[in-house]
C-alpha cells in the first residue's frame, strides 16, 4: 500500500469537485473501467503528491498540464515529483491540456497501449 499525507485528504476533496475542463474530459474516457477494465482514481494522494489520475493496477499516473507546468519552477516542482513517484515504480505520462482537446484520441491510445 501507497503511503499518502492525511493531511491532503480535503483539498483532494476539493480538486475532486472542482476538476479543469480537460481533466473532466478525461475522466469522461477513464472512468467506469472503459478502459479495458482498468480502474482509475482521480485526485489521488501518494506521499505528498496528488497525482490527476492514478491506475494501481497498471501503475500509471496521468498528469494533465495547464501553463503553470512550463514554467521554470514548474518544471522543477514537476521533476522532483516525477523523480519520487517514479522511485516507487509507478510510471508517469504527462500530457498538456492541449493536447487532451485536440488530439484525445491520441492519448487515449497512448494510454490504452500501456495497460
């Protein structure tokens, strides 16, 4: 079992709730096991990350990416992140918001191609 900070269970709530546009489209294609019956999670804790979408199964997280990503502190903070998670073997694939609207079959057959 992952370890996760309790102290992130609300605002997890909260992002939940409130989720981006292209999040909600995602979720739209994710959930419910449509994709070959893998489960996914959304706004889920591990250590003290919340990751946008995280498959235990498969061990995947799929992290949506608005403009404060590409930043340079993005890009670090987005580093060292991937960097943890990736030290518990979870693969991560990042994909900008962009591309969720514009291209979503595409990434929804990069994902399905690894599950």
């Amino acid at each position: 079992m992952l370890q996760y900070n309790k102290n992130l269970k609300q605002y997890s709530r909260e992002l939940r709730k409130n989720m981006t546009d292209a999040e909600r489209l995602l979720w739209s294609k994710i959930n419910s096991k449509q994709m070959k019956g893998y489960q996914f999670y959304r706004q889920k804790i591990i250590g003290n990350y919340i990751v946008d979408f995280y498959c235990p199964k498969a061990q995947i997280i799929i992290e949506l990416d608005g403009g404060q990503h590409y930043t340079v502190e993005g890009k670090k903070s987005d580093e060292k992140r991937d960097d943890y998670l990736s030290s518990l073997g979870i693969h991560v694939f990042r994909f900008s918001d962009e591309e969720v609207f514009e291209n979503t079959n595409e990434v929804l057959e990069t994902l399905w191609n690894c599950l």
